[in-house]
C-alpha cells in the first residue's frame, strides 16, 4: 500500500497518474497547502522541503522498513522501478526516458510555475516578469512540439514517466497564454493522454481531496503559499 500526501497540483497529478496507470492500491491524504499543512512538523518529517507531494511505500520492494520520499521526479523514477513499467529496461531507452523527466523537473515546471504566479497569483502585475516567463513558456511548448514531430510520446513509442510528468503542466496552458493550436505535435500528444482511462481517474481524484479544486485562491491561502522562509521549517 501506498501513502500519498497530495494536493491537487501538477505535482500532485504526476503521482496519481501513474499509480493510477500501475493500478497500485493506495490511500490519499490531502495535504492542504493553502491551509499550511505542508508545514505539519509530521509531513515534514517525509518532506523536509515542505512541499507535496510525497509518499510512504509500506511495501518496498526490500521488504524492509516503509520507504518515504518527496520529489514527484524521484516518486515516479521509484514506482517505476518498484513496477518494472513505464521506463525502458533497456540502457538507451532509459537514458531518453530520465533525460526528459530531467528536463520537466529542472526546466518545464519551474518555468511555467513562475509564470502561473507573476500571471495569476502575484499582488502586483509586474510585466516583464509576465512577458519573459509567457516568452519562456512558448520556447519550452516549442521544445516539446519538435520533440513529438516523429514520436508517439516523449521518450519514443511508449508512454513514460516523461510523459507523466510534462503533462500536467500542459494542462492549464490557456492561463499561461499559450495556444495548443500553435503546437500541432504537443497537441496530438496532449489528447491523447487527456483521453487516458487513467489519466481521467487520476484527475477525478482533484475534488475529491479538494471540494473547492478550481476556485479562486484566497488571499490568505495566498499568504501561506508565498511568505514562506525558514521559519515555517522549524515548526
């Protein structure tokens, strides 16, 4: 069985997307980042960097002591070793596969993340700070779509974590100002996966943990989010 500390984000969708795709059993257990329960001295205990999501495999494949980890990189690369499933066996197929949840990980999310924040959240609209992470955003949706011209899915034929974990990130491209028209490869890929039976339940898990998934964020919510420092740490 797994634990998953999760909230609905795009981090939060990577996991369920591939435990839902794996059919591995597990438990949610929201984590309500607007509320600050990602700074409860016991999530940080299995996420020291105060964020979700995150998870306990009170089954690893050891048989030993529970596993917990934070990072949705690291959590995908570890069920997908748990699993054997959705990453290549083989040396090169692996290497293509890691590169490019690398490059989601170090380039596609920080990127559109602060482009979510100076767009939406941010109290003052700043626009250089909109105009480079848009600009960036559009460069990186161009890297994918060249990516994709002559492949099924990011790594190849297969659907892999790389694909798990650029996707959620795609979703909510109309607010970061981008046209999936203008990326016919990325748009192709995109549907595809959207019409996943899996990934249709992975998303289904959003109002479940979260009634309120979609509403506008509150100011205080806003608050906790992004006035954050060390001292949130140290509860």
């Amino acid at each position: 069985m797994i634990d998953l500390h999760y909230w609905p984000t795009p981090n939060g969708h990577k996991v369920t997307m591939f435990l839902e795709e794996a059919g591995l059993p597990y438990t949610i257990h929201p984590v309500d980042i607007g509320k600050g329960a990602q700074f409860e001295p016991a999530f940080l205990k299995i996420a020291p960097n105060n964020r979700m999501p995150a998870i306990v495999d009170r089954e690893p494949a050891d048989g030993g002591a529970p596993v917990s980890l934070f990072e949705s990189g690291a959590i995908l690369l570890y069920l997908a070793e748990k699993t054997g499933r959705f990453l290549p066996a083989d040396l090169r197929g692996r290497a293509e596969t890691l590169q490019w949840l690398f490059w989601q990980m170090g380039g596609l999310g920080p990127m559109l993340g602060q482009n979510h924040h100076f767009s939406q959240y941010a109290p003052e609209k700043i626009p250089y700070a909109i105009e480079r992470y848009v600009k960036e955003t559009n460069r990186l949706y161009g890297v994918l779509d060249r990516r994709l011209a002559d492949r099924a899915f990011v790594a190849g034929a297969d659907y892999t974590i790389a694909d798990m974990a650029a996707y959620p990130w795609i979703v909510p491209w109309e607010k970061q100002g981008q046209r999936l028209d203008d990326h016919p490869n990325l748009k192709r890929w995109f549907e595809a996966i959207a019409e996943r039976p899996a990934t249709k339940a992975a998303y289904a898990k959003a109002a479940e943990a979260n009634p309120n998934h979609g509403q506008p964020m509150s100011e205080d919510a806003k608050k906790v989010m992004f006035g954050q420092t060390a001292a949130n740490t140290k509860r």
